[in-house]
C-alpha cells in the first residue's frame, strides 16, 4: 500500500479535545497505525495540550455533551473490568513504534506552560507549520 | 485524480459523534464521495455506534451544543420541507456505490452489544487496525 | 514530498465547527499550510457556515463545552495581549496562499441565506460533490 514517498505510512493526528472519550478514540487509532508499522506524529493542541500537564492524564477529563450519564456510567464500568486507559494505550503505541506527541507552540503559550510542565509522555515542542511540513500522509482531527 | 494504487478513491471515515447535525454532515460527505466512485468504509465508534442499535436510527439524537435552540428548530423545520434523514441520505449512498458501515469491536463490546443488535444497514464487525490497515486515502474523523 | 498529481500540495478542510476554539485552531491550520504554498478549500457547513454571516465574524460564538470558563477567560486574555483573532489569521492566509472559501449549497439553503449575506471572506457557493471532486490530498473535519 505503500506509495514512492511513503505517504501511505504516515499519520498526522491534531488532537485538539480533551474528553476522555475522544481521547480514547484517538488513542486506539494510534495504537492500530503503529501496530500497522505506520509513523504516527501527534500535535497536542487547546485541550488535548492542557491534559498532557504533568500529574494530569488519569485524571477526570469528562466526555462529550452527548454522551449523557449513561455514557459516563457505561466508560466507568469498562475500566472497571481492566479496559486500558487512554494513555496507558498511547503509551504501548509509542513502545510499540514510532509515534511521537508535540505540544504546539502556540497552545503552550497559550496556556502559559513550558515542556517541562508537560507529561513524559510528550516528546517536543513543535509549530504548526513544521507539524504541516512534516505531514505526508492521512491527516486527522479530533 | 486516481493514482496507481487507488488512494484517490477511497475514503476511510470514522463515525464517533452521535449528534443528528454531525450524522448528517458526515452522510452527506459519503454521499458526495459516492456519486464520485470513491469507494467509502466507515468505523462506527462510541456513540455513533450507538445511534445504529435496531430501531434507534431517526429517534432524535440531539445536536452539537453550539446548535442552539435556533439550531434545532432550523433541522426541525427542514425535515418539515421534505429534506431527507441522514439515515435515507445513507441508505441511497450505499444503493449509489460502494459504502460499507463497520461496527467498532471495541465500541460494540463496550456497549455490550452484538452485530444483530444493530440496524440492518451496518454491514459488519471490524477491528480498528483492520480498518487502518484497509485506509488508503483520505481519513475523516467526524 | 508532492507526488505527481500533486496531492501532498492540496488540503481541504470541511469546517462544520463554530465556536471560538475551534475556528481558531482551523484558522491556524490553514495559516500553515498557506504558508508551505499549499493549496487550501475550505467548505463552510452548518455553524461554521452560520458564523460568517455578515458583520458576524467578530462576535461571541463560544467555546467547546470542554473549555469551561477557565478557558474562556484564557482565549480572552489572549486576545488583550493582541494575539490576532481567528478571522484576521483566516484573512492573513488568503493574502498569503491560495485560500478560497466555499459556503456549502446545502448549509445555505437550510439557513435561508444567500451569497450577499456572507461576509466578503467567503469567494462562492459550492455543492458537496464538487468539493469532494476537487479533494485531491488531505482531508480534515473540523
């Protein structure tokens, strides 16, 4: 599937929300890439950078407005019966291949945050220009 | 447009969002692309999975919380006129080309639901990284 | 990184989106990708459509639930320091690449709007089809 210049085996995902279950989402798509041998390069934006600040991943990060309190309950229960965090997930993905976090520039200033206030987790600083630069292959937001 | 190993036609949408506004806006989307030729596979996942359960497809599922009052009584009234639901928007997009709706597994088990629970218009159960790996052009993640 | 059919030069953007947050890291996106001399469509669907009504731009349109008024009165700060608003980076853009602007036909029709009522930002209407059609690289959903 893999064309000349490799853009078949590149994923650029801008995680811009910070709900648990979008990122549990992206987590598990991330996972599945790298498992397929794909690069995978993620700019951590607004309020997907604000969960990455240091002591911060498991905490509580809500879901989004539709998915009412049954959702809510229904997310609790998984993790109850051993389902993986959202970052324990990104975590074996950036074990497994190569998939590298950003935070963006912009939303750290934003924030008023430095990369020493951010999780391990988190591998640079990056702008967006050089995030777009860098994309070769499937772009995705979420 | 196409290229030699066909990424051009082929567009891979993951379904996440449940909101009637967002379902239509990604029918529309599959539709277009089907009257195009492009080969479509979409990966039902949380709580657009959810919406597919038997008998729930035009049930009211709500809309992105910047719709507004104002929002909703504007689809209300469309729907009125004679636009079609999002879930006939699909139903011709499927007669018209090649669309194939894919139940998240991970999504289904989450729900605890099994592929018979689900309306007739999914067409199957499919992994995540089964999914990536069939991707070969254009992601969308609605 | 352009292949032959040009492709990796072309990103378009289905911006349904229209809170704050959201206009403003698609903005951002677009600023980069006008700046690698990428080629950008946007296509102005539902609330994103909604927002570039006439003398409209500039207004309150909210943030994602997720922001909380924490992020609020961040985005808010942000702009005291004179960090460019959403639509003066959008405008940035289109003076600096090939930026165009697409109201989606459908979004319009639901609205009861025509063309004249949208701010100058926009250059035409558009159907889905033919925006897909033209969709040669990347796609995102925003």
């Amino acid at each position: 599937m893999a064309d000349a210049n490799g853009s078949a085996d590149h994923l650029s995902l801008v995680l811009f929300s910070g709900t648990d279950d979008k990122l549990t989402a992206a987590s598990i798509l991330v996972a599945g890439a790298a498992a397929l041998g794909k690069r995978v390069d993620i700019l951590l934006q607004y309020w997907a950078l604000e969960v990455f600040k240091k002591d911060c991943l498991e905490k509580d990060h809500g879901l989004s407005p539709e998915a009412g309190p049954g959702g809510a309950s229904l997310l609790w229960r998984a993790g109850e019966r051993g389902a993986p965090h959202w970052s324990e997930t990104l975590r074996q993905a950036k074990d497994l291949g190569e998939v590298r976090l950003h935070a963006c520039a912009h939303s750290l200033e934003l924030f008023g945050l430095e990369q020493s206030d951010l999780d391990p987790l988190v591998d640079d600083v990056s702008g967006v220009a050089s995030f777009m630069a860098d994309a070769e292959g499937q772009m995705v937001f979420v």
